[in-house]
C-alpha cells in the first residue's frame, strides 16, 4: 500500500483541497464600485452623525459634564479629553469621515477615524450604542479593505483606478451586516417578545398621540402584531437579501421596516446605517448599472443603445501564498470573534436580559425595558455611622438612568463611593445598594443582594453572586396568545 493510500494521509489531502478551493473562491476578483459606494456613504453618514453632535450639545452632555466616567473592563485608564479638546475631537472625525468618503488619504483618514470614533466609545460604558458599536466594525473593515482605490481622490490623483477587488471583502461586509440582523432576530424568541409583546407594548403605549399611526397602536392586537414582524424580519431578511429574485422586495422591506422603526423610536442613525448596509448584497456592479440607468432616464443615451458592457475585472498581481493564508486566518478569526461575542451570555445562565452579563456587543437590540430607583446605603466600619446616598450626587441624569439596571455599574459606583468618602475622611466605609427594577412591566424585583458590601466584591469570571436572581412570573396582566 502507498503513502497516499493510507487512511491517516487522505484527510489532510482533502483539507487541503478544501482550503485550496476557499482560497480561489475568495480571491475571485469581482467589481469594485461597490467598495467605493460603501465608502463613501459610511463617510458620509459618519459625518452626518458627528455634525449632529455637535449641533445637538451632545458632546457637552455625555463628555463635558459628567464628573464621572463607567469604564470598560481593562480600560479604566481612557479618560476624556478637556472640553476643547472633546469638541475639536468632533470637528477632526467630522473631516475625516468626509475624506473617507470622497477618497481622500484614506489610508490615513480611516484608521484615525477608527481609532477616534471607537475612544468616544470606551471613554463611558453608558454612551453604548449597538450603532456605534457597529459604525467602529465597519470603520475598521473599510480601513483595512482597498475601498479607496476607484472613484476616489487618492485614484484620481495617483491616476490609477482599479476595477476589481477580492470577493472576501463583499463576503465579508455580508457576513458582518448578517450578524447584526440574524442575532437580532434571535435575542427577540423569548417569550416575553413573542408571547406578550413587550417591551414593545409599554412602548407603543406611549406613542397613541402620532399621527396616523398613534390610534392604531390603542388596538390590543398592534403590538402582537408588530412584535412578531419585528421578529420574522430579522431572522430572515439576509436570507431573503441573497436571493436575486427576491433581493428588491426585501430591500424595500428594509427600508419601510426601519423607516417606521426610526420614526417610533429614537435610535439616532441606526437606521440609516442598516439601510446603506444592507446594499452589501446587490451584486458587486450595482453603482455602475444605477448610474447607466440614471444616464439612460436623462436621456443622454438613446433609449435603442445597447447597455455598457462590463468592466473587465483583472484579477492583478496574486498575493503570496503566505500573504493570502494570513488574510484567511485575520479574517477566520474577525469572523469567529463575531459569533462568540453574541453567544457569551450562555456561559452566565440566568437571563441576560436580567443581569446583563453578555448583553453588550450581541446584537440585542430593543429587546429589555427596565426602570428602577437605587440608594447606597453607606456605613462607617467604626463608627457604624449610616449615610443614604443618592446616585445623582455623582451622575447625570442620563448615566443614572442606564446605571439603575445594569449590574456593573452599580458596582463601578459603589467603588466610587467609597473611594469618595475615605478621601474625605468618613471611611472606612462598607457600601451597600438598594436596588429596585422593573423588567418588561413586570413588579419591582430586587436586582442586587442587599447584603453584600459592594464595595469589597472583586471582578471576576463567570456569574455574579451580588446579582439576585430574575423574577419568574410573566409581565401582569397580559394574557399569553
């Protein structure tokens, strides 16, 4: 018997062929118009964004006036900037996102604008955004990628426009704007969203004063109804996207169903990136053949002309065979991060949507409506002296609304708490919360032990045990389906 009649030899053969055919088909060359559309609506929705930052007193509100920050876990050290700094921070990222999207020194324009935008970010935990979280994705894919390479500044001025770029890149962009919706989808098939509509009955609620649309939402049936369209549409739209017949019906669904979700709701550009995402998955020539049929309405070509033929897509110098099995591997492991982010809640058990542990980066999005109220109960360990502390002593109105639900923060400031009073003489001290929460519309539950000294817990990994366990019962007084 040969070597490769061996039973042991004939997998990597086969692995190898595998990863062979992986490798061609993901450096199939295809149009590149599409990379240079996506730029330049990313720049140019990212500049919108910051130009309403600034416009809106925002910066003020989340980075100037807050005397305290909630950090990241590892990244306590990122501090804002003084608030000049903060507002020319604006200003830069406002004209890098526009030369990103016109091209211009993207190589330099898009990492800055990356590593910028994703500061603001890390600067305070109670400024997260899934867009924002999405905007720093697609930022770093975009400045790693060619995008800059046709219809750009830097290829008018370098006199060389490409016509082609790998397929990994549009798989890529699939992939990530997949993720958003399919994990989406899935954060909703729980019964609280499918079985009594909520929390998007408390929220329809609120809103029966619209016009046109507010006195149907009085109907018991509207927020059954709109819950499970919410649901059907994130769990299936990708795939709808990728059938070529189906593709322009599902992406007028894409932009009727975030249309009215930015008009109930307000979620700031979230849906206007999704709507440009989703454009990722027309085939790679569609700026070109929108701009023949726009030339063609306008009449500048007869209406008998035949089409413009293709571009020839030459597939240009091959990377090395090293080089390309690096850029298989960054971008396996960009792909499996993805996935894993989302799925961590399962390590915690329990319900995340109660103790939050995995909530962040999974894509949940409008998923969890929770009010609460919380004092620290502050005692000197001497003394015995007791102090009743309110957290707008050391908040802004918002960080004190999204601190009263999320467990970790609560314990980011009863630290501080404490850190405060021993520095003025009244420690040591032991910090305690009153923490009462409201999930979904359901009673008043208690989310923090009120026995533990938060201020002595440690960080660590896995579940918290300062975190009481979810109230069981459903929301009151909503009958299942």
């Amino acid at each position: 018997m040969t070597t490769t009649e061996l039973p042991g030899r004939a997998r990597p053969r086969g692995l190898a062929a595998a990863w062979s055919r992986a490798a061609a088909a993901l450096s199939r060359p295809v149009d590149i118009a599409w990379l240079a559309a996506f730029r330049a609506l990313f720049g140019l929705t990212m500049c919108v964004s910051m130009a309403r930052f600034i416009a809106y007193g925002w910066i003020d509100e989340l980075f100037v006036k807050p005397s305290f920050h909630f950090k990241y876990w590892g990244l306590a050290w990122v501090e804002p900037l003084p608030p000049a700094g903060m507002h020319a921070l604006f200003w830069a990222l406002a004209g890098l996102a526009l030369a990103i999207a016109v091209g211009f020194a993207f190589r330099v324009a898009a990492p800055l604008f990356v590593v910028g935008f994703t500061y603001l970010q890390v600067i305070d935990v109670t400024t997260y955004l899934n867009h924002y979280y999405l905007a720093s994705l697609l930022g770093l894919l975009l400045a790693a990628s060619p995008a800059h390479r046709a219809l750009s500044t830097d290829a008018l001025l370098a006199r060389r426009h490409e016509r082609a770029v790998p397929a990994a890149w549009l798989y890529l962009l699939r992939f990530q704007v997949g993720v958003v919706y399919t994990f989406a989808g899935l954060a909703k098939a729980h019964a609280d969203w499918l079985l009594h509509a909520q929390p998007l009955r408390i929220w329809l609620g609120s809103r029966t004063d619209m016009p046109v649309l507010g006195p149907l939402f009085t109907h018991p049936w509207a927020a059954p109804l709109m819950s499970w369209a919410g649901f059907l549409f994130d769990t299936s739209i990708v795939w709808l996207l990728l059938v070529p017949r189906l593709r322009p019906f599902a992406y007028a669904a894409v932009i009727l169903f975030h249309a009215v979700t930015r008009a109930l709701f307000p979620i700031g550009m979230f849906p206007v990136i999704m709507v440009l995402s989703a454009l990722v998955f027309f085939p790679p020539s569609w700026p070109r053949d929108l701009l023949a049929r726009a030339r063609a309405l306008l009449g500048r070509r007869g209406a008998d002309a035949p089409p413009a033929p293709a571009p020839a897509l030459a597939p240009g110098a091959p990377p090395s065979p090293r080089l390309r099995a690096v850029g298989l591997a960054v971008g396996a492991a960009y792909c499996a991060v993805q996935l894993a982010l989302p799925l961590r809640f399962l390590a915690y058990g329990g319900d995340v949507r109660w103790h939050e542990q995995g909530m962040r980066f999974s894509w949940r999005v409008m998923v969890r409506e929770k009010n609460g109220s919380i004092t620290f109960i502050v005692r000197n360990r001497q003394t015995g002296r007791t102090w009743h502390v309110s957290p707008r002593e050391y908040l802004t109105r918002l960080q004190e609304r999204e601190m009263a639900g999320q467990p970790d923060l609560i314990l980011q400031l009863s630290r501080h708490i404490r850190d405060d009073f021993e520095r003025r003489g009244r420690g040591p001290v032991e910090v305690r919360a009153d923490a009462l929460v409201s999930l979904n519309g359901r009673r008043i539950a208690r989310l923090i032990d009120p026995g533990v000294d938060l201020a002595s817990v440690r960080d660590g990994i896995g579940p918290a045990s300062y975190i009481l366990p979810g109230p069981k019962e459903p929301p009151p007084h909503i009958r299942p389906l």
